[in-house]
C-alpha cells in the first residue's frame, strides 16, 4: 500500500495504490487535521491508482473526523477506475455530508482539480 500526502496551499492530495489500510488512513486523518488548522477551509483529491481496496481492520466505521471537521471542508474529488465509483462514494459519505463530492475518471485529475478550484 502506498499513501502520499501534499498539502498545495489549501489542497490535500492523497495518493492512493494498493490496498488502503487503517493505520495509513488514520495518518492521513492527522496531516488533513493540521492543514485544516493553518488554512481553516480546505479542499480534498483522492488519486486511487492501481487500488486493491480497504485492508480488513476495525474502525473504519469512526466518523469522529467528519463531526469535527465537514464544516472546514469545502468540496473532496475523487480520481480513480470507474470500478471505485460507487463504492468510493459509499465510503465517503455522500449525500449524508455537507459537502459536495465527485468522482472523475481515472485520467481526468486535470477536470478533478478545476472543479475543486470553482
């Protein structure tokens, strides 16, 4: 599994292969956090690339860091196989969160990102 974390200004953008697990994932929870305390408003990309899926572990059903942070997060997009589509929205919440949230084709991160910038 890899996981990539960058902050471009207010821009969290992860990078995402193999399989997803929930140590990484709490980490990267962490990194958003501290962006979210310097810039107080933030967008997300999520880059899935050769994805495998989320490890089985506990915990992936604490929403902890959605009731303290959905208010400082203006829009999350999600790049990846189509097969993700519907499952990267069952995993992030969508349509139960305050903010809006896309998916995009795999090799469309350029579309991603100017529909985070608008």
């Amino acid at each position: 599994m890899s996981l990539v974390f960058s902050a471009e200004t207010d821009l969290a953008v992860i990078r995402v292969s193999g399989t997803l697990g929930k140590a990484e994932f709490d980490q990267m929870l962490i990194e958003c956090k501290a962006l979210i305390k310097v810039k107080r408003k933030i967008k997300i990309l999520s880059v899935i690339e050769n994805f495998n899926g989320w490890e089985n572990a506990d915990g992936w059903d604490d929403m902890s860091f959605s009731d303290e942070n959905d208010k400082h997060i203006q829009k999350i997009a999600i790049v990846g196989d189509s097969k993700w589509h519907g499952m990267a929205y069952l995993f992030t919440a969508k349509d139960l969160r305050p903010m809006p949230i896309e998916f995009f084709e795999e090799n469309e991160e350029n579309k991603a990102r100017k529909w985070l910038n608008n």
